[in-house]
C-alpha cells in the first residue's frame, strides 16, 4: 500500500529556508504536491509536480518555493526560501494515483 513519509518541517526565522521531503513508498510515479493549512483556515495547495516534471504553484509562493522531485524513488521535495510569518502551517504531502493519499503533516512555523 501507499505510504507517505515527511520530513523536514521545523522552526525559523522570517528570511530563512526549509526544505520538506515526502516519499511516497509503495506507489508508482503519479501526480505529487504539497498542501498547507493554518488553524481555522481551509487545506491549500502550495505546490503540486507531475511524473513529467511539470510544476504549479499557488501565487503566494512563487519565486520563493520550487517544487522538485525524483522519479525513480516517487520522492517529492519542497525547497522554502525566503519564509514568511504567513507560511506557517501544517504542509501536508499529497500523493495522487486514482484517489489521493497524505501524509500526517510536518508543522512550519515562521517567526517574525
């Protein structure tokens, strides 16, 4: 079965960078991307990569994220750079092939 496993989510300051990582382990190459969701704010997408490496980004983030992945091993990544006070939320991995899969989320917090 599909299994997601994130890592890389933490604390830092505004200006610094993270980068989140999320394999997906039993899967085949499919649709992929990063979700966000702050408290009592509805799930968005920050980022979502195909199997061919084409990229979206939600506007709030671009410039400052990229969206990367390894085909081979069905790994996503998630370069953060440039953070903000407003980047802090639980980013989810997604993983899509028919339905879609998550992983338990990796908390962000940017402080000012």
């Amino acid at each position: 079965q599909v299994r997601l496993v994130e890592s890389g989510g933490g604390l830092v300051q505004a200006g610094k960078s993270l980068r989140l990582s999320c394999a997906a382990s039993g899967s085949r190459s499919a649709l992929m991307g990063w979700y966000r969701q702050a408290p009592g704010e509805q799930r968005e997408l920050v980022a979502s990569i195909t199997s061919g490496g084409t990229t979206n980004y939600a506007d709030s983030v671009k410039g400052r994220f990229t969206i990367s992945r390894d085909n081979a091993r069905n790994t996503v990544y998630l370069q953060m750079n440039n953070l903000k006070p407003e980047d802090t939320a639980v980013y989810y991995c997604n993983y899509r092939f028919g339905t879609d899969y998550w992983g338990q989320g990796t908390q962000v917090t940017v402080s000012s």
